[in-house]
C-alpha cells in the first residue's frame, strides 16, 4: 500500500488532498502544528471515507527543531513513504520572524520542508515511483539573505516570493541529486479559495478543489510518472519556466551553501 505524507493537511488544498487520496484507499499521513486539529482532521478523513488508514504527525514548522523530531517520529513509525506532498506554508502571520529571528516565510515555506525532505529520503528511497511534490507559486523573486535572516525589513509578499523560489530552486537541485525520486515544483494556482489567500487578499479566484486536483494528479497520475526537476504551473495547466534564479547553478550553489550553514 502507498503511504503518502502530506504537510499542512488540517485545512486548504492540503486537506481536500488528503480526503481525495483517502478515499482511493491509500494510507494517508496528515500534518499540522496543532494536536487537536491533527486528532479532528484524523477522525473527519477516516469519517469521510471510510479508510482506517489515516494517521497524522504534529510539528510547528516555524521550529526546526520540532521539524527534526516529527521526521525522527515519521522514520520510526514508517517503513516507506511513497509521496511526499510538502504543502505546508504560510503567508500573513502576527509575527514576521521565528524564535531564532529568521523571517518566518522563509522558515516555513522553505526551510522545514528542506529538512523533513531530507531527512525522510532514506524512506522515499525505497519505494517504487516515489514522488516529491514541492509547493511553489506564480510568486517568485531573488532572494535576499539579509531579509531572510531577518536583518532587513521587506514586505509580506516579497518575504513569500523569496521563500517560494528558494523552495523551486531546491526542488531542481534536489531533482539532480536523487535517484528513482521524482521532484516536482507546483504553482497549484493563484489565489484559490483557501484560508490563505482569503485571510492575505480578502478574495479568491478559483475554488480550492483546482489546486486538489493538480496535487492529486501530480502525485499518483500516470501522466505525470516519472517527470522530475520541472515546474508545473497550474494557472496555465502546464509545466512551465520558473524564475531565471532556479536555472541558475551559481544562485543555487549559494542558497544551498547558506542552508547547510543555516541548518
């Protein structure tokens, strides 16, 4: 049986994923920061479909420390994992910087999901047609490290846009370095009417189910089999180019290099 892990799965694209997955019958591992809501979205999954095979795993992303104990709980508890849908992000926060005075964004959108990528590919190793399915965005602008760590102030939207490309220029990299690993990046569409984008805009312009559809398509679709290192654009439906910086091998060499410095 498939066992698929999908961060930031209480709500949004990431539950209506793990609902959609559910209900074909696949072992489903949901994720959120809270535990009462990680325990509720459990029972309303199972309810839904009616799939004993959900289960779930609390950390707050914003703490890389709790990021390394949920892989330690993943690894103990998980033979394999077959996808792995990083989709936990986030936008508006009261807070601009985590408890280390790194820009949350950045924290959140890119670094977590670095590490708990990293650190469960010994998992993803061993299944067959296992597949990576980083959330990007049509958001995406060079990356500032002063404004990452959090020494230079830079609004909300271009913190995310920063943290949204190093996440796709990692994507490619990580693409480059693993084997029998597909790695895809996916803008799922923009503002899709989730509580992200109707708490940061007021407003939507695509019902969520449209970024459901393209995560559940790129993570078990046959279309989609064996395609790694691209960028899928799902307000064009298509793969497309990203930001000029994720092609750039000397702009990914030094995100890489001030990650592991970082982490």
């Amino acid at each position: 049986m498939k066992n698929i892990l999908i961060t930031g799965s209480t709500d949004g694209i990431g539950k209506l994923v793990a609902i959609k997955l559910s209900g074909d019958g696949y072992a489903v591992y949901v994720h959120g920061r809270n535990t009462e809501k990680v325990k509720a979205t459990i029972a309303e999954v199972k309810l839904l479909t009616n799939n004993a095979n959900v289960d779930g795993f609390v950390a707050d992303f914003s703490n890389m420390e709790a990021v390394k104990k949920m892989a330690d709980e993943v690894k103990a508890r998980l033979s394999h994992i077959d996808i792995l849908i990083n989709n936990a992000g986030v936008f508006t926060t009261s807070e601009m910087v985590n408890k280390d005075g790194l820009d949350l964004r950045f924290v959140v959108n890119y670094l977590a999901p670095y590490l708990l990528t990293h650190e469960l590919l010994s998992l993803l190793e061993t299944a067959t047609d296992a597949r990576i399915i980083n959330l990007s965005s049509a958001a995406q602008s060079s990356i500032s490290y002063a404004a990452m760590m959090g020494k230079e102030h830079v609004s909300v939207n271009a913190s995310y846009a920063m943290s949204k490309l190093a996440l796709t220029m990692w994507s490619f990299r990580l693409a480059s370095t693993v084997k029998n690993i597909a790695v895809i990046a996916v803008n799922p569409g923009s503002l899709l009417n989730t509580k992200m984008a109707n708490q940061a805009y007021g407003q939507h312009w695509s019902p969520a189910e449209k970024g459901r559809d393209i995560l559940y398509n790129l993570a078990i679709g046959e279309a989609h089999k064996g395609i790694t290192g691209k960028y899928f654009d799902n307000d064009g439906g298509n793969y497309a180019h990203a930001h000029p910086d994720a092609y750039n091998k000397e702009a990914i060499d030094k995100l890489m290099d001030f990650t592991d410095k970082l982490l």
